[in-house]
C-alpha cells in the first residue's frame, strides 16, 4: 500500500514537473550539489521520470572527489615514512595517489584503520601508543564538528599520539563561484550539511546571484519535491531559499556544532580537485589544537602531483561536462581502476553514472 | 602431527563408514547415469561469523553448486590446509559445523586430506571441497532453455551472507543482528524439479549477490532482465546495515539462496511448491525475462523511475566464501 502511494506521489511530482516546463519551455539546469544527492538521483531512477529538458547536473559535494591526490601521498608518506596508523573513512581505501592507496599500503603490511566515527581514533591511539594514529581529515561541515569534539577531547584527555592530516573544505565559498556561472538555473542544496549551516546561511544565493536555492532529503521523493519547487521558482522568475527538509535542518542550524568547529579550526585556503585554490574555503586547526596537525609534527615531503591531463573530473565537478563527454570514462577509467576521483569516490559523478546507467536508459 | 590430526579430532567428527578406512582414493558405485562434479575453495575472513563458520560454509556451498545443475549432493571430499598453530578448539568447532552441515544436507564425506603450513604461508585455515551429484532431472537446466517473458524468482531475502561477514569483522563495530543464510538449497531446488519443463535455469547468487546473477543471465541470454525493486526481498536488519556501511543488499553474497528462471505460466505454482519449505521463506516473484536484445538488467525503483542495475564492480570484501 505505502508503496503504491509513493508511486503515485511521485508520478504526480514529476507530471508537474513536465508539464510547468513544456509550458515554459526549458531548458533549465539545476546543480546538486551534495554527492548523496547525486547517488540517490541515480539510484531511484529519477532522470528517467523527468523531461529532458530539466538538466541535473552534479556539483563538487562529494569530499573524495575534492580531495587532491597530494593529500593521499602525503598519507601515504606518512604511514610508510613515519610508520604511523592511519586513520579513515572507509571511502578513502581505494583512493589512488601517485604510489598506491590507503588499501594497497595495508595489504603491504602497513597498518591503515577504517572506522566510523573520528572519535574510534582516539581509542586506536591509546592502544597503539606511542606510535601515532593520523585521521585523514576529509570531509565537509557534517564531518568537521564530530572532529572538533574528538581533538576537544584528545586534548583534554593529553593523548599524544594522535594527529590530524587536515584538508577540511567548507561549501560556501565554491557556491559562489558556481552560482556566478550563468547557465546554472539554480540549487539543490544538501541536506545533511544545511543540518550544520542552516538554511539561512544560503541568503548569498539569491541576493546576489539572482538564484533559487532549495535544501532536499535524500529519498526520491524528497528530491522530486524539491525539485518541482526549484522549477517553480524558476518558472515565476523568483529567486529565494526554501526548506523541503525541515524535519532535518533549521533556519539557524546547528548552532552548537559550528561553535565546536569555530573553537578548533580557522578559515583557511583551500585547495579543491577541479577547481583549484580558494580562498576561505578550508579550515586549519588553531592553538592549542594546532598540536594535533600531522604536518606541523612530522616532516613530510612529496612533490607536486598533477592529475592525468586527459581527465576531465575538473569540468565534471563544477557542472560544465558529463562524464559520457569525458574520452576515459568507461573505458581507462573504470571503478576498479579509477583515473580521475569522480570515478573512485562511491558518491562521485562518475561513479553514479557508470553504476546506474547514466542517461543511458533509452539509448 | 597431522596423523594424530586425522585419528583424534577428524575421523571422529567426519567419518560415516568410508572415510575411516583412510584408502588412498575412495571406491564408488551406484552413481546412476549422470552426475554433477565440482569443486570450491574457502578463504573467508573472519572464519567464524553469525550463521556459521568456514566449516559449515565449505560443505553448503559445494553442495549448492552441484544443486544448481538439478543434482542431488551425495559425497563430498575435503582438504584441510591449516597454519601452524592453529587453535585445536577453534579447528574442533570448525569439524563439528562440517559435519552437522553434511549430515543436514544428506552428502558423506568419503575422502580428504589434512596438511600443515608452516607459520605464516597460510592465514590460520583454508578448506577445499569437491562434490559428487545425482542428477535428478532428464531436463538440462541451461540458460539457452530461458526464453523471453520467462519469470525471475528469488527464494528469499537476499544479502545476509555478505552482510554478516561484513560486519563480524573486526574493524567495524556496530551490533546488527545479521546472520548468514548459508544452507543447503537442495530443498528449495527438489521442489522446484517439479516444474520440469517449467524450470529454465538455476544459480546461487554468491559472490556479487542477486546484482551480479541478473547480469550473468543477461549476458548468458543477450536479453534485458526487467526487476523491481519493491518485489526484491531484503531483510530489514540488512537493509539498515546496508544503508550505514553504504552497501547495496543486492550485491552482497548470499549461500543459502536461488535464483530461478521460470516459465511465466508458472509462477504461482513455483510459489506454492516452496510455501512449506523453511529455506524459501519470503520466495519472491522479482521480475521477467524482455524480448529486448540487450545484454542488460533494468530496474524500476520504488518511485517508479528505472535504472540499470550494474554488474558489480571491484570487491565488496576480498574474502567472503
């Protein structure tokens, strides 16, 4: 029953969808900008409800996929060099650097630790001390707080082996520069980060840019519901933010985890996979913290590390290609042996695409 | 060493007449007409995990593969290969789970052998097994049989395998009451024999789970397999795993599982044969054979919209059966 409801529900969604825009004519393209966004359109199937002349496109919201390949050599240096325990997400295994990823160092006997919660660092630290135990510091404003509160408590707890390999990124910064590109017709804005920012922290979007922005869950029917609020918005020409998942994010936010965050890290550059420096949209831990930040403590050298000139994730993140216009995509670059990261990460571009198909359904 | 081995703590456990007499091969007869041969390796990791353990899983899972072809599993062989200093009483519980599996399943184990590694050329215990089948059906279950509007059946909720191996291991700590389904499937596959000419195609969805078999009768076929998603069962418990350790249920393994192909006409016979059998419990009617001739498995979600469901790529875990 629930399921033929939701069937309904969603054909209602998309039927709305299609026709506001064969009256209005299209095209319109909307930017996801969160990496589960991007796996959940996918996974649900919804491109193949949907008119083509709505264009989804995925933006840089998946942590891996920014990450630049320096940061796992220099991972990598540090547990072979330093012989140090690194600590990560699971998503990180199979990342390639210029030598290996995380996984292979393991299956050569290095020690790599996957865990689920940065706080498990802690305790992996203690067992092993005094070797360090160094957290790959990925991830965006979901992440960062729960990271925060483990050095919060690390320190109160005089743990002196454990350390950060930090290379956080905030989502502010990179909307900007997208939202000034002018094709793009609008946002899907995260869920589960909004949580953290609050939906009032998107004010930027349309005041400045002209843009509607609208924050999603992440079934497909949260999704198509904001989507058809997204077409709306654009249909009357109005710009603004709208919440579809109150039951998650506050106009404020989280006010508790950004103080955690502002009380261990300052705004810092950033250096993103495809898009390059930008300026503000990274954190580096401050004092007394600054103890904790794995390249404060031990030297690590590794050179520069350019990406494979043909990859075109560059593009790909910021919206402008799709992965079938990139020359490797399903050919040299496939998941098990990933070119460029939109294809390693589970929630990159390219790896929804290859796994569901893409556009491809019809073709 | 291992001869002490085989007279204390294997011949007791294993032996049900032609193993004790330790000849260097095993005489055989009465085998009828035609039968089924095969042989697997286990490596899995952990060796012990909810559901059963390397042992038990050993005997299921080549008994499963002569049942696939329509053959009854009657004798089995094993070969231990253990690491020096592999504990007695973990090697103990190991024989014992061989042993209950083979007497639950109805196969002998007939013949084996037993070496020993030195520290570090292998991790703790392998085991091989090979098994002899009775085929039981003058129908040669072959995808070349499967024919377009042909029905897919599952015969129960799929992933527990490959979930709870997932989650014995020692790096994730969540508490999730997965179990593996590993089990003969020979009661679920007698049943189904009846169907005679109605039954196509037969295959355990191991590695690579439902996602993998799908696309393996795709391509065996060069036809579009058509699923839903909302007919595929996946226990609740795995689907919350699934979801945390962002895994798709449909591509972990399962060994206590079939994936028939069927004729349309009858599915709710199928359905009915397997109500009153333990191990189909939750057998679901998830899809059909198209007469598109596209080597590919297309699935239509729960909102409607479809998808391909891709051939699993790369490991979920390295060592799973």
């Amino acid at each position: 029953m629930k399921v033929e409801i939701e069937k309904q529900a969603a054909k209602k969604l998309a039927s709305d969808i299609n026709s506001m825009l064969a009256v209005h004519g299209g095209p319109l393209k909307f930017m996801e900008v969160c990496g589960t966004h991007t796996m959940a359109i996918h996974s649900s199937g919804i491109k193949s409800l949907l008119t083509k002349k709505l264009e989804l496109v995925s933006g840089p919201g998946c942590p891996v996929c920014v990450t630049e390949k320096l940061f796992i050599d220099q991972a990598m240096f540090l547990g072979r060099e330093h012989s140090a325990c690194l600590v990560t997400f699971g998503d990180l295994m199979r990342v390639p650097g210029s030598n290996g990823s995380p996984a292979d160092l393991r299956s050569q006997g290095g020690s790599v630790k996957v865990v689920y919660s940065p706080m498990d660092a802690i305790e992996i630290a203690l067992q092993i001390a005094p070797q360090p135990a160094i957290f790959l510091g990925v991830g965006f404003e979901t992440t960062i707080p729960t990271v925060a509160a483990t050095l919060k408590t690390a320190l109160a707890r005089n743990v002196k082996n454990l350390f950060v390999l930090p290379a956080f990124k905030t989502i502010h910064q990179p909307l900007k520069i997208l939202a000034s590109q002018k094709d793009l017709n609008g946002f899907l804005l995260p869920g589960h980060v909004s949580a953290i920012i609050g939906a009032d922290s998107y004010d930027y979007l349309p005041r400045d840019y002209q843009k509607p922005g609208v924050i999603a869950g992440f079934d497909g029917l949260d999704i198509l519901l904001a989507l058809r609020t997204l077409v709306e918005m654009s249909v009357r020409g109005e710009a603004g933010i709208e919440n579809k998942y109150r039951t998650v994010v506050r106009p404020e936010g989280n006010v508790v985890a950004r103080g955690l965050i502002d009380e261990v890290f300052d705004p810092s550059d950033a250096s993103w996979r495809g898009l390059g420096v930008i300026p503000g949209s990274g954190l580096s831990l401050k004092a007394p913290y600054d103890v904790f930040d794995a390249l404060k403590r031990f030297p690590v050298e590794v050179p520069e590390a350019p990406d494979d000139p043909r990859c075109r994730c560059a593009r790909i993140l910021t919206g402008e290609l799709n992965p079938n216009q990139c020359g490797l995509f399903g050919k040299e670059c496939v998941p098990e042996t990933p070119v460029g990261p939109c294809m390693v990460s589970s929630e990159g571009t390219c790896a929804a695409y290859y796994k569901y198909g893409g556009n491809s359904i019809d073709s | 060493m291992s001869g002490r081995l085989i007279r204390d703590l294997i011949l007791p456990r294993l032996d049900r007449g032609k193993l004790g007499a330790l000849p260097d091969s095993v005489v055989l007869s009465d085998l009828g007409d035609k039968i089924a041969f095969t042989t697997d390796s286990f490596v899995v990791s952990p060796i012990f995990f909810p559901g059963g353990n390397i042992g038990s899983l050993s005997v299921h899972g080549t008994c499963n593969d002569l049942t696939c072809s329509g053959a009854r599993p009657i004798f089995l062989s094993v070969g231990l290969i253990l690491e020096e200093g592999f504990p007695i009483e973990e090697l103990s519980d190991i024989l014992d789970s061989m042993s209950e599996a083979a007497d639950l399943c109805g196969v002998e184990i007939v013949t084996g052998d037993t070496k020993v590694t030195p520290k570090g050329a292998a991790d703790r215990i392998f085991i091989n097994t090979a098994g002899i089948g009775r085929v039981e059906t003058a129908i040669e279950l072959s995808p070349s049989r499967i024919v377009p509007g042909d029905a897919v059946i599952v015969s129960g909720p799929v992933g527990n395998h490959g979930m709870a191996v997932m989650l014995s291991r020692a790096e994730f700590s969540f508490d999730f009451d997965v179990k593996s389904d590993s089990a003969s499937v020979w009661p679920i596959v007698e049943r189904l024999l009846s169907l005679e000419d109605g039954l196509r195609f037969l295959r355990d969805p191991t590695r690579g789970g439902l996602s993998a078999t799908l696309n393996e009768i795709a391509n065996l076929t060069n036809l579009t397999v058509s699923v839903d998603e909302t007919a595929i069962p996946v226990a609740p418990e795995v689907a919350a795993a699934a979801e945390i350790l962002g895994i798709n249920p449909l591509e972990a393994a399962n060994e206590g599982k079939i994936v028939a192909v069927i004729d349309r006409d009858c599915v709710n016979k199928a359905l009915d044969l397997l109500r009153d059998c333990p191990q189909a419990a939750g057998a679901s009617f998830i899809g059909t054979i198209t007469p598109e001739r596209k080597p590919r498995v297309i699935i239509k979600t729960r909102i409607g919209g479809s998808r391909i469901l891709a051939e699993p790529s790369g490991e979920l875990l390295p060592r799973i059966c």
